[in-house]
C-alpha cells in the first residue's frame, strides 16, 4: 500500500476519476491507498450513517471517531450506541476540556458559537 499526498493538482484529478464513481469506489480507494491511516468522522447525520453501512459492508478495520460538543441530544448518544452495536464499530468520542470549555463560557456567554468571534479573542 502506498500513501499517496493529495495536492490540490491531485485533488481535481481524482475529483475527475471519481466524478461518476459511487461512495463504494471511492471507499475502495480510500482504503487502498491509505489503509489504516484512514479514518471516519461522522456526526451521525444521513450521509455519515450511509458510510458507516457501506464501510460494514466492506469489512475494513476502519478508525470512528466523533466530536461531542457536550451538546448533542440524547438520540445521537443511542445512535452512536446502536452503530457499534449494530456494526461493532469502536466509536471514539472525543470531547473538549470542561475546565476550558467553563472559563470560555463564562468570559464569552452560552452562545458563543452564534457570534464571530476571532480565535485570538477566546483566550
């Protein structure tokens, strides 16, 4: 297997092989060239889920992990349950520092993300 880096030249040239190809094909060569370097980051929406099943149908031996904001609703916690159970995915979860995440609420309000806050001001 050979990891190939994508540059943006590559990048449209693949977008051109790919063009009409399914996910499958594109899974395939994902998986191909990038093996276990290859990871999913679905938020359980539609699209995440239809890769999570076409990946199973595959077989590979495939990184999952996803981000919890601490603000997902409780049916994407059984959701994600569910996957591994379903699919016996290992779903990582990662999620930001509760100290951190305290003292940006605190100087920047609940909402933050509702604002256009430039990174520099957060610390």
């Amino acid at each position: 297997m050979l990891a190939e880096t994508i540059t943006a030249a590559r990048a449209g040239e693949l977008n051109a092989v790919f063009e009409r190809s399914g996910p499958e094909e594109l899974l395939d060569w994902g998986l191909r060239n990038f093996g276990d370097k290859i990871a999913l980051c679905p938020a359980f929406g539609p699209e995440g889920m239809v890769l999570l099943d076409i990946l199973s149908r595959m077989k590979p031996l495939i990184r999952v992990f996803t981000l919890d904001t601490g603000r997902l609703p409780q049916e994407t916690h059984d959701l994600m349950q569910r996957v591994q159970d379903l699919y016996g995915f290992q779903i990582e979860i990662y999620s930001p520092d509760p100290i951190a995440v305290r003292e940006m609420v605190k100087a920047h309000g609940i909402n933050l993300f509702y604002h256009s806050v430039e990174p520099e001001n957060l610390n």
